[in-house]
C-alpha cells in the first residue's frame, strides 16, 4: 500500500504569503517532517503529527518521511519558501533514487511557494528585471572553487545574482570572499541588497553598494541580491530607494 | 494627493496558486491595469474598473497606471506569476524613473507570486535544486549576442537554466538558436523539461533530452528548463519520471 508525500513551500514567513493550495495541502496531511523553525508556523489539529528534526538533516528526514508514507499515511514535508529552490524537494528526490524501488510508487507532489528572493525583490522594487542566477554560498555540499567559477560566470555574464545561505557560524568567510571576488568583475557602485528576515516582524531591508558592503551584517536569515552592471537606483524624498534592473540591455534593436 | 500603485502577481494560474496577500491586494484597489488574459482571471466588483491593453505596452501601461495613482486612487498593475520577473514590476519602476518627480511620492507596493518556473519545477521534481539561473529568450530588448554570451557562461558554469519567453510568431529561430549552442557546453542527454500552461487547464509537462528537444514544440505559454550535467531523471513505473538536481556537486568536501 503506497500513501501520499507532498513537499510543501510555506513562502517567505508571512501567513498571507501562504497559497491555499499549501494550506489545503497542510489540512489533509496526518504526519508533518521538518525543521523546527518551519514546523512552528503550521496550526495543527490533535491529530496531526509533527516530527521536527536540524537544519542539516535533509536526507534522513526525507528517509523517514518516505519510509511513513509507504506504510499508506498522507505524510508533509514542509520548507520555508519554496520547496525546489536550495530546500526539501531535492532531498526527498534524492532519498527516492537511493531508496527502495517501493518508494517509486509513492504519490509525491510539491507545492510551490514564493522563494526568498522574490519576497526580497518585491520589497525593493524590482532587482530581479532581467536575467538572473541564484547561488547557495554554503560550501558544505559543493567544492569552494565551483563557488567561485559560477560567480565569475554570473558576474561576467550581466547576470543580477542571489545568494541564499550567505553565512553561517561554520561559513564565516565565503561572503566575503564572493563579494572580493564579484569585485573583480563589477563596478563598485554595483547596488547590493540585504534581505533580513524579509516576511518576518523583524524584516529589514537594507540598500548598499558592492563597495560598501559588509558581510558581517548578514546572517542565515538574509538573502542577498548582487545588482548587474545595468541594476538602477531610483531615491525617493521621505521613502526607502527603489532598486530595479531594466528590462532591456544596451546595444538592443529597439 | 500621492496615492498608491500595488504590481499584483497572480501566479501560474490556477486560483488556489494566488496568495492571500494578492487576493487582498486586489479587493483594495479601484483601477486594474494589465494585459488582458491576466485581468481575465480577475474577478471584479461593479466598482472596480479595468483598463486591459497588450502584451508589448508595458511602459504606456505603467505610466497611464502611474498617472492614475498620481491623481490619488488606488491602482493595481496585474502580472502573471510574480511581476518582479521579466513582468511588470521593472516596467513601472522604469516608468518612476523617466516621469514627473511626483511619481516617486506614490506609495508604491510589489506582492510577489510564485513565478513559472517554479511552478513547472514542482510539477516534475526538483530541477532547479542547486544553483540556477533564468534567461529570458527575447531578444525584442537586448541583443541576440548578448543572449548567447549569458547561454555560454551559464552552461560552462555548470547552472540549471530556466527559459522564459522561449518562442514567438515575431521570434521564431532564437530557442532552436539556443538549443544548438548548449549543445556545444552540454551532454547531449541532459535532461530538459517543456513546462506548457502550467497550472491551467491545458496544462502539459514534458521530459526530454538536450539531443531531442523540439523547438517548434514550444509556444508563447511555454517555460523551458534545461538541466545541467548533474540533473537526473528517476524512471516510476506507471507515473511520470521525476527530474532533479542534487543538492551536491562533485569535489564537495562531504
């Protein structure tokens, strides 16, 4: 008897960022694995169960999570954001491929969410215009040096560029060595921005300069956008700047 | 009188994908602008004015919505998926940008949504589950040169790539264009995902190969992600396959 496994994106932290096909799915599902954070802002009934587990134990939360829903049960796996972007759905994937062909017929779907940076974006304007990339900085499951390759080819390609895991008390460098190395490649009024705990009550967003910017502000909590060479800033007489990236490059027909 | 201007994202397109911020968004404001399919998914009040125009208006768009607001109501600009990406979002802030000084005293708001490739990434597994970038195919704003550059620096440096805009009446060479030059960069068994109306009715998802890919199969509602050399496929008996990319890249440390 195979049962149901749906990989569900919470959004940024804002209940009302929520979709109701993520709450929907919340509402149907007995068994509830994650981290604890993402756990806590669920609103489960008596008999819904919740089995919260650290931050860097995908892979065996997503076992235990496949293992509950071959046994027949609706099982959630829940992730801040969304589910497929450097979260959940990857390691339940992966846990599938490694796992008994059983785990093949399980039911799985995700549910998307809205990522970081798009919450991060929607504060500020509109950094993420044109053409962008989005890099982990977390050297824990990736060689230092492919870091730095993609960041050449981001910076060297106009990609605008976002950076979830910037920094963590085990990763207290590699920001700032990504941004000496993006330093290379962009001018130095490059506009940066840091989103703190965007969707959170202690929200804050913060405008900056590649130049200017100071990795020790940034926590697990930011999510940071590297501007391209065309990233504008527009000032506004008593309001926060507007960032946003044009959507046309020079050299274009029209 | 400064009033208000939100960009609305609304998602995919199934109702259950709109979050409850936008849903409140829209039941605020007095004045919808947008292209007019996405107006179309609204469902308006007597009182609430709409004011469609076309897929290549966004700048007039947004200057008659900033006009609007500028006058002291409360207008809604409405995008698909999330405005912040190749949609509306950049337009208005262009449009703040080049206006009256009076613009940049509107209160300004963007409500994120999740984006299409998110959205045809969760419908498929994890392809977008390290590091990734999104590339519009248009070359309607920036040169065709530029296009191939970014291609080149996103396949070499080893980033899922997400398609947007792949295919027009008026652009009908650029994705097979495209397709020819990963194939320089790529295996040619890559794993590609054809995303076709995702979360609408006609909805169609479709696994392939960077060898096999058809361009001629794509069309204006079409969201492409190109995988790279870590993606994998995992084959279900009875159930479509699943794509995804590892959260770790080869050399990593464990």
């Amino acid at each position: 008897m195979s049962g149901r496994l749906t990989v569900i994106g919470l959004g940024p932290g804002n209940a009302d960022q929520v979709t109701p096909q993520a709450s929907e799915a919340v509402a149907e599902a007995s068994f509830f694995y994650g981290y604890k954070p993402y756990l806590d802002r669920l609103e489960l009934r008596p008999d819904q169960a919740r089995i919260a587990s650290d931050n860097r134990e995908e892979l065996a939360r997503s076992n235990e999570a496949l293992a509950k829903a071959a046994e027949g049960h609706n099982v959630a796996v829940v992730s801040g954001g969304d589910p497929g972007v450097f979260a959940m759905a990857a390691a339940v994937c992966e846990a599938i491929e490694a796992g008994p062909a059983e785990w093949r017929g399980i039911d799985l779907a995700v549910v998307p969410g809205v990522t970081a940076m798009l919450a991060v974006a929607a504060r500020i304007g509109a950094p993420l215009g044109h053409d962008f990339c989005a890099i982990s900085l977390s050297d824990n499951l990736k060689p230092w040096e492919l870091i730095e390759r993609r960041l050449d080819a981001a910076a060297s390609g106009g990609f605008v560029i976002a950076f979830y895991n910037p920094i963590s008390r085990a990763r207290p460098w590699q920001l700032g060595k990504a941004f000496e190395r993006l330093r290379t490649h962009l001018p130095a009024s490059t506009p940066l921005v840091f989103g703190h705990a965007v969707g959170r009550r202690d929200e804050r967003v913060v405008v900056t300069t590649l130049e200017a910017a100071d990795p020790s502000s940034a926590n697990m909590a930011t999510l940071i956008i590297v501007g391209s060479a065309e990233t504008r800033v527009i000032e506004r007489p008593g309001m926060s700047p507007l960032v946003y990236t044009p959507r046309s490059a020079p050299g274009a027909g029209t």
